[in-house]
C-alpha cells in the first residue's frame, strides 16, 4: 500500500506534466498554423496584387497605343464624347472593376455591345439607319438645344416675359457666368460625336462620313470654347437646359456632373492627358475683338 500511496502522486505529476506538454505542443503546432497561413495568405496578396498592377500596366500600355495611333486633331475630335464615354464605360463589360480606358480613343466601342448600341440610338433618336442618322446629326450640329438655350438667353436679357419657360430661362441664369454666349453647345456637340460612334459601329454611318462629322464638331468647338473647363461647364448647362429639372432628371445630372469632375480630375482621364489645343484663328479674332 505505501508503495502504490507512493506511486499514486508521481503518476498524477506525470500526467499533468504530459497533458501540460501536450497543451504547448498543440498551442505551438497552432501558432506555427497560424503564421504558415499569413504567410500563404502575404504570398497570395502579392501575387493578386502583382497581377492587377500588371492588368493596369496592361490596360495603361492599351491606352497609350490608342492614343499615339490617332492624330491630335482626331484625339481631341473623339475626347469632345468623354463625358458619354466615362459613363458607357460602366456600361461595357470589364474585369477587377478596372474600366478600359483605351475605349476614349477608340472610334468604336468594344465588340458585343451592338444591341445597346442600337437601342440607345432607336429609343433616344429613333435612329433606325443611315437616313435617320444623318438627320438626328444635322440637327445637333446645326442647331440642337443650343438654338433654344440662345433664345431663353436673349429673352432674359431684354426682360421679357418668360412664365411659360421659367424653368429654361432659371438654368440660363445658373450658368450665365460660367459659359455666357456658348450656352449649353457642348452638350450638343458631344451628343453629336457619340451619336456619329454608334451609328458607325452598327454601319449606319462609314467611317468617313463618321469622321467628318467629327471633324466638324472640333471646329465648332474650337470656335467657341478654350478650355476643357468651360466646355465641361457648358456640357452641364446644356443637359440641364434639355430637361429643366424633375427628379428623375436630376439624379441623371448628377451622373453627368460626376462624370465631368473625374475628366477634370483624375490624372487618367483624356482631359487631364490632353490639353484643349490652341486655336491660333480664334486667337486672332478675340484679339481684334479687344
């Protein structure tokens, strides 16, 4: 008996000492899991991280191809569009929520996107083909809603009644000193650039009737504004004039609004990469105007 009351203490001891043994063996094994899973879960970040800096190099790399494949004239010509483009670019698919930018510099967008393409254009300018095209263009360039915006402008000036169009000749008031005489034209001339794409890309249009369209509305552009700034400007004006207030239009102008800070903005955005170009002729006539 005295030996087993001898025995009895040491093997509680010694089952202690293994469950204790055993306890910081398993906490060890575990710590050690723990820090072998940070280490796979770093190595895996880097690698994704290591990937999308090599898609954005990529899409970076795209954009710049697109860019030098065009001359200055037709980069500006496209970039009138942007504010559109900036938003069909939530539209078209794109991977990692990385939008491709290149598409600023591309006539057309990208492939697949023919059936927004022509519902848009159906349901906005019931345009159908190459005739209706070409008569929705003719309107924007020759007049659109800047004519209008023009009229309230004057009617404002010489004080003449305007209950009927109180809401029109409110937003002439809001953007008077931002855009003065220009009035809402670059709401019409991008509508007119990226009316001209998507008839091209679903071959209403050739690619030389489309071009020189374009061609025409940089020389408007150039008549009338000198900066990417005030061009913005008078895009916001213009698309408030189109619709003169309502809830639905205004949550649609807000889109608009945004769409122009990221273009005045973000160091990607065709505004910021490409300069309003100087017009030495309207230069000249300002000059002589002074």
């Amino acid at each position: 008996m005295d030996v087993v009351r001898l025995l009895v203490p040491i093997a509680v001891v010694l089952v202690v000492m293994l469950l204790i043994w055993a306890g910081r063996a398993m906490l060890e094994g575990a710590r050690e899991g723990i820090a072998e899973a940070k280490e796979e879960e770093a190595a895996a970040k880097a690698v994704q991280t290591a990937e999308q800096q090599a898609k954005a190099e990529a899409r970076l790399e795209r954009m710049e191809a697109a860019s030098a494949a065009l001359a200055p004239a037709d980069r500006f010509a496209l970039n009138l569009r942007a504010p559109f483009t900036e938003i069909w670019l939530e539209i078209f698919p794109h991977e990692d929520d990385a939008r491709e930018l290149e598409y600023f510099y591309r006539l057309t967008p990208p492939a697949g996107q023919e059936h927004e393409l022509r519902k848009a254009l159906e349901d906005g300018w019931d345009i159908i083909d190459h005739t209706s095209a070409l008569h929705s263009l003719a309107w924007l360039i020759d007049s659109g809603h800047r004519l209008p915006y023009l009229q309230v402008r004057q009617a404002v000036a010489e004080g003449e009644d305007l209950k009927g169009r109180a809401r029109e000749a409110g937003v002439v008031k809001k953007w008077e000193e931002q855009v003065s005489g220009a009035g809402g034209a670059a709401f019409d001339l991008a509508r007119a650039v990226d009316v001209a794409a998507m008839a091209h890309a679903l071959g209403y249009l050739s690619e030389t009737e489309c071009w020189r369209i374009l061609r025409q509305c940089r020389i408007i552009a150039q008549d009338l504004f000198g900066s990417w700034e005030v061009y913005g400007q008078s895009f916001l004006a213009g698309a408030e004039f189109w619709k003169s207030g309502g809830l639905m239009d205004g949550t649609r102008n807000k889109r608009y609004a945004g769409s122009i800070r990221w273009l005045m903005e973000d160091p990607q955005s065709p505004w910021r990469r490409d300069p309003w170009p100087v017009s030495v002729e309207r230069q000249e006539r300002l000059k002589g105007m002074n």
